[in-house]
C-alpha cells in the first residue's frame, strides 16, 4: 500500500536511480513557521542538505509544505509514510502509540533544563538503541536526526498561581504526555497544542496551558494568560527530521549522507537560537504586561511528589510490549545525571 502512495516525486527519483542529478522532495510540518522548529527548515536544513552534496553531481529540489497545508500537527507520520512527502517534522509528542519509546523525555519531568543536553542526547540515543531506529523503521521511516529541543516549560494561566492549591479546578491545556503532570494538583489536564492554545484560553476552554516560552511569545498567549510561572518542568524532546524509508534507502549514499548530516547542523543551529531567544522572550511578554513568577525549590518537590510514577509506569507497559521501556528510562536518567542534572525526583530509582 505504502508503494502506491509514493508521491510522483518518490517515484522519479527511483526511477532515476542512483545516477540522477537532481532528487525532488517534499518536506512537511503541522505547524506553520513562525515556530523556530518550522522555520530552521527552511533556513537551515535545506540549504544544509545541498551545500554538502557540492561536488557530487546531486541536488535535492524541496517543496516545502508547513502550517497544516499538507498535513495537520501529529499527522506528520503518516503524510511521510504514505509517501505524500519524502521529509517531515514528525512529532513524536503527538504520535505516542507510533514513537511510544521516543517520549522518554515527557514522562520524566523536573529533570533538566538544558534543551541543547537534552536534543543532543535523544539524537544520539536513537543512533544507539536498535529498538528506538527499530520503532521509525515499523513505520516506513528513516529518522534522520534534527531533534527538536524545547526549552524549559512553564504554566501560562488566565489567573494568578501563588501556590498548587490554586490550581484546583482549573482547566489546563497541556501537550499529549504532558497531561499526566497535571495529576495531583487538582487541575484538570486537557490535550491540546499550540495552533489551537489561544483560541481555546480566550474561548474559556481552558484557564491556562503548559508551554514554552519561544513558543509563547509568538503564539501572543501572554495576551489571555498573563500570568506566567517558572515551574521549571523541564527540557523536552519532542521529534526530529524524518524521510520516508522506501525513498530514503533508494537514493544514493552521498545523498543519505547529506540528508542526516544537515539534520545535525539543523539542531545545532536551531539549539543556538532557542537558547539565544527564551530569556529575550520572556523580557518581551513581561513589557507587554505579563506577571512572571519562579516558584521555589520546595514548591517543585511538592508538585513532583504528588505526582504518580508515571515514568516507571510508562516504562513496565512498554516493557510489557516488548518495547525497551526501562532501557530508555535509566539510559535516559542516567545521562542526565551524569551530565550534571540534579533531577527533583528519581524516577527510575523508585
């Protein structure tokens, strides 16, 4: 079924094999370009892939499909799988049946901040693990790389938050596995994303959203919630540049090559300007008349206490599956600790 999906593009360029020139591709997110992930795609990973195939007689002619045009935000698998694109940036956060291992990240809040830590080690993980390569390729991909490092989250509300208690009640958006934080506070976790969190606050929908602020800003969420705390959640990895397999394995090696070496540079280029934006970015919601607030070490032990172990949870179902849920979960930790990561709760140690 897969190969009569295949997009013309696909087809031409198997049908050239590996002495064609030139390789066209169609590259596609759910979400628009306003967002750094979406917009480093075109700056970065693009011109990346044709700057290292210089001298090798091949190009990569891209079409760029973003914004929901081709494909809508958790949708971004499939569109590559069945072929209708050849590259996507698929999000792992939103495909948790799919890419269950690859949410590690997600069911281990309060462990690190550091985004660039964070993207470098889910890159390499999935070089290294068999299992997680193994779950991209089950779902006729190629994972070329490019992980998409979020930074630090926060809680974004319509209301003022001065202790948990305050949450009790409320409405809160939150993004696929990340519902799960809001267990324990009396909140009530709702699954939503970024294209539709401002709709959904002004509407009454929800009270306020877990995110991020180089999202936030672009976004324009501190204008129907004002009130922004530093929860300190964490780091994420929320997906990474991915090819359709049956294309990917047909083009020639320097083309492979290009394809996972532009990944990299465009992690490293949008890792830099994350980290660049996120203190800029939260200056610039607070002179546009957001609250900020940084909730102290004590309230972050609280919030992670009264939380189940939805990590070691997480991991035994998987492991139940005979997926590497626990391997990725200590693999995980362990790395973070190593790096100098103090996290707030153990969950793997449990």
């Amino acid at each position: 079924m897969k190969k009569l999906l295949m997009s013309a593009a696909v087809v031409l360029g198997m049908a050239g094999g590996a002495t064609a020139d030139t390789f066209n591709a169609t590259i596609v997110a759910g979400h628009p370009p306003v967002f750094r992930w979406v917009k480093h795609a075109s700056k970065t990973f693009i011109p990346a892939v044709n700057k290292a195939l210089e001298g090798t007689g091949h190009t990569v002619n891209f079409t760029e499909q973003y914004g929901g045009s081709l494909a809508k935000v958790g949708d971004e698998l499939e569109a590559v799988e069945e072929g209708l694109a050849e590259v996507g940036l698929v999000s792992s956060l939103f495909d948790p049946a799919k890419l269950a291992v690859q949410n590690v990240t997600y069911f281990t809040p309060f462990v690190n901040s550091d985004s660039a830590r964070v993207a470098a080690l889910m890159d390499k993980m999935q070089e290294d693990i068999p299992e997680m390569r193994a779950s991209w390729a089950a779902n006729g991909l190629e994972y070329l790389g490019g992980a998409i490092g979020i930074d630090d989250y926060l809680l974004m509300t319509n209301f003022p938050v001065n202790s948990i208690a305050d949450l009790k009640g409320h409405k809160i958006g939150a993004p696929g596995p990340a519902v799960n934080w809001l267990k324990g506070t009396g909140a009530v976790g709702v699954s939503g994303n970024l294209t539709t969190y401002y709709n959904e606050i002004k509407t009454g929908v929800y009270d306020g959203v877990i995110v991020f602020a180089s999202a936030a800003l672009p976004g324009k969420l501190y204008e129907v919630a004002p009130y922004i705390t530093k929860v300190g959640f964490g780091a994420q990895y929320a997906g990474g540049l991915a090819a359709n397999k049956d294309w990917y394995d047909s083009l020639p090696p320097e083309v492979q090559a290009a394809l996972k070496s532009a990944a990299e540079a465009d992690r490293l280029a949008y890792i830099a300007d994350l980290d660049a934006s996120v203190t800029k970015f939260l200056g610039i919601m607070q002179a546009k008349g957001a609250t900020l607030t940084e909730v102290d070490e004590d309230f972050r032990k609280q919030w992670a206490a009264g939380m189940d172990n939805v990590a070691k949870q997480w991991a035994e179902t998987l492991d139940g599956k005979g997926q590497p849920g626990t391997v990725v979960l200590k693999t995980y930790m362990d790395a973070m600790r190593a790096a100098g990561a103090t996290p707030v709760r153990n969950w793997d140690q449990e």
